[in-house]
C-alpha cells in the first residue's frame, strides 16, 4: 500500500460484506516492510472446512505458492496466514524455511495440524522472509481474531492498491441461506495465469473439495483469469475458496454440476468477477476501465487470445488514455494475436456505435460520435472476426505515465 491517491474508477465505498460462520480474521502490524500499517493477515476456520485453490502457472513461483500447491490436495484447511509486503520469491531453501516455519507456527498457536495452514505473501521478490518476524506476530494475531473483519483483511494485504477490495452475496443452497464473502488485492503486474495477486473466499456452504475444485476452475477462467493490467503474470497468483460447512446446507452434494448449485455458483460468480473487476479499476495509474468483448471466433480459447491481445496492447491502451478512438491499433492487435481472423469481414464497434465492418470503416462512421465515450470512464470495445461462433470478454485498464511512475519507484 502507497501514499497515491485512491483510483478515480474505485467503488463508492467499502462493501457490506455478510458474516460468514466459522471464519474469524485478526491482523497486525508485523513491520515485515512496512511500517505502522497492518502487514499480516491470519483466518481462523472451523474443524471441517474444506478448501479448493488455483495458483499461478508461472515457472517462477514463490514459496507460499509451492506450499499451498502441496497441501491443496487434501483439500482440508483450518487456517489461513497472508503477508503484506514480502513476496517470499527466488528465495532459495530460505523460503521454504519460512514458510514451513510460518506453517508450524500457526498450528502450534491455533492447535490444528500444519498441513491444513494455507500461506499466501505479496510483495517485493528476491527479498528474504525473517520468519522470526512471522512467527513472534502469531500470538497477537491469535488474540485478535474475531468475526467479520472484512475490511482489517483486505487492508493488510495491499501492496500498491489504492483501495481495499471485497465483495459479498448470499446464496440458497436447498431453500437455505448461505453467506459467501471474498477479499482480494492486486493493482500492477496483473494477467493472472492459473491464476502479484491474491484472492481469498470464504462461504458457511457444506460443499466437499471435489465440487469447490470444480465450482472454482471454470469461474476463475471468466473472472481473475480474464482481467489484465500489464500482461505480466506474477509469481505469487493465489485464489483459494473456503466452504466452513457451519450453514449445514449443501450436505450431500457431491457434483459441481448438481442444479441444487445454481444460486450458489452464480453467486460465486458474482462476488469474484466483482473481485477481479475491482482489480483492475484499481490498475496502477489506472483512469479507465476497458471491457473487450470479442465474439465470432474459431473457439472461445480463441477470442480469449484475441481478446487479451487487445487489451495487452501499450498501443490501444496509451490511445484510451489519450481519449483518441484510433480504431485501427484494435486492428493491428487482431492481427497480431496469430489466432484465425477474416480481414475483410472484422467488425469493431467502439461505445457500442459500429466503427469498422467488413474490413473496411463504415461508410456511416464519424469520430465525434464517440468522443463522448471516449471521455467516459468506462469503455467498451466489441470485436467480431468472421470465422467461427467462439467468444470471450476481458477486463483492462488503460495505461497512462502513472504506471511508470508507480513501478519506477516501488523499492524505494
């Protein structure tokens, strides 16, 4: 978290997060990096909850990547511990140590085994983790946990965000009520590959591991695994969802794709496109938030490359910034993306009026008809290529010398 000044696209305000049984939060200012700010964050979750993650595809993650990565198959959990700060990454045998340390010592404060501590850290890379430091914060942290502490959550994980970052729903699992309320953060090296960003969920739903994998997976492709904000996927991309089983309800289910879980899994899909939205309204230097929406394309991997082609380009991003509709860097984007494409029947439309069609500018096309969008703070721009039925949407943001500003000056 730095001194800049709060994102123009951030939320009115902090949201009313429901209260999820089973869960209790406590964080405190370790002083791992930064100081007088809170740094760590521990959960505390009831005896049985289970536990579903993604982690980064990197092939440079870090330590509490790995950790997570071998614990996720048991799909049990009764604790998380996330730093602020310390990204814990290419830091040798140093960072194992760390992290084991830190696992151990959770379980040793809160009383459950070290394998069901689940550890996350954002941060600066190549920086050792004192887990010293780690572990002298646990006994104050244990303390301090108590329910529905969203906002304490969201802030200690911040790095460079502007904002805290959470969203809620409730859901009916068999006519019963169920709470689902996640936190993230994230705002530079952001294009998620699973999945520095991190995304925690937590619900009171009884669902066993095998149908939390199978709710996350696919939700996370068109939720955190659809936003960029620079195209750089960070060694430390973390999402896990918690189900503390406390509502009781969902006993028995045993597939993701039982229709007793279309509330709840359209809940989850809201709270975490809510999420990684929030993310990227959050973008370093961030002054616009872009939809791409690209549709008639060989396959839906298809439109999700073209579409992450477009929204990755320093090109149609520094134009946004700029207010210019220079429709023809979309153009070059299609055509650089190396997916199957038809020239001479692409269509663009920018704010919803139709710019190019057919490979060419339509004839009925004037640039002060969306000069008023391109001043907006949202902008939509809509890509059909011509040769299949295929289609995707990815979120980005523009890319304005705030960005340069921000990262040149992160270590100091």
């Amino acid at each position: 978290m730095t001194d800049t000044a709060v994102s123009p696209l951030a939320p009115a305000g902090f949201p009313e997060l429901p209260d999820v049984a089973g869960v209790e939060l406590a964080t405190v200012a370790a002083g791992l990096r930064y100081k007088g700010r809170p740094d760590m964050l521990l959960a505390r979750l009831a005896a049985g909850t289970r536990v579903a993650g993604v982690l980064t595809q990197s092939s440079m993650p870090g330590a509490p990547v790995d950790w997570c990565r071998k614990q996720l198959p048991k799909g049990r959990a009764r604790a998380l511990l996330v730093n602020a700060g310390n990204a814990n990454v290419f830091t040798g045998r140093a960072g194992i140590q760390a992290v084991t340390a830190a696992a151990a010592g959770v379980a040793e404060t809160l009383g459950c085994p070290r394998g069901q501590v689940m550890v996350a850290s954002t941060g600066v890379i190549g920086e050792r983790l004192e887990p010293a430091a780690v572990v002298k914060a646990l006994p104050r942290l244990a303390k301090a946990l108590k329910p529905n502490a969203w906002r304490a959550a969201a802030d200690a994980i911040r790095t460079t965000d502007t904002f805290a970052k959470a969203a809620g729903a409730t859901a009916m699992i068999d006519g019963k009520p169920v709470a689902i309320a996640g936190i993230a953060k994230g705002s530079g090296m952001i294009a998620p590959d699973m999945a520095t960003m991190l995304s925690f969920i937590f619900t009171d739903a009884a669902l066993p591991a095998d149908v939390l994998r199978g709710l996350l997976k696919p939700i996370n492709e068109r939720s955190f695994n659809a936003i960029t904000v620079d195209s750089d996927t960070s060694t430390s991309d973390t999402v896990l969802l918690f189900a503390t089983g406390a509502a009781k309800a969902g006993k028995g289910i045993e597939k993701a794709g039982d229709r007793r879980l279309a509330d709840f899994k359209a809940k989850l899909e809201m709270v975490m496109g809510d999420l990684a939205r929030q993310i990227v309204r959050d973008g370093e230097g961030a002054t616009k938030l872009i939809e791409v929406a690209v549709t008639g394309a060989a396959s839906a991997k298809s439109a999700k490359r073209i579409a992450l082609a477009i929204g990755n380009s320093p090109l149609v991003k520094t134009a946004i910034a700029g207010e210019d509709a220079n429709w023809g860097r979309i153009v070059m984007a299609v055509g650089k993306s190396a997916e199957r494409a038809d020239r001479d029947r692409l269509a663009i439309r920018i704010g919803g009026v139709l710019v190019a069609d057919e490979g060419y500018v339509h004839p009925d096309y004037r640039e002060a008809d969306i000069v008023p969008h391109m001043k907006g703070d949202e902008i939509t721009i809509e890509v059909d290529v011509g040769v299949g039925r295929g289609k995707a949407t990815i979120w980005t943001c523009d890319l304005t010398h705030g960005y340069i500003s921000i990262n040149a000056d992160y270590r100091s």
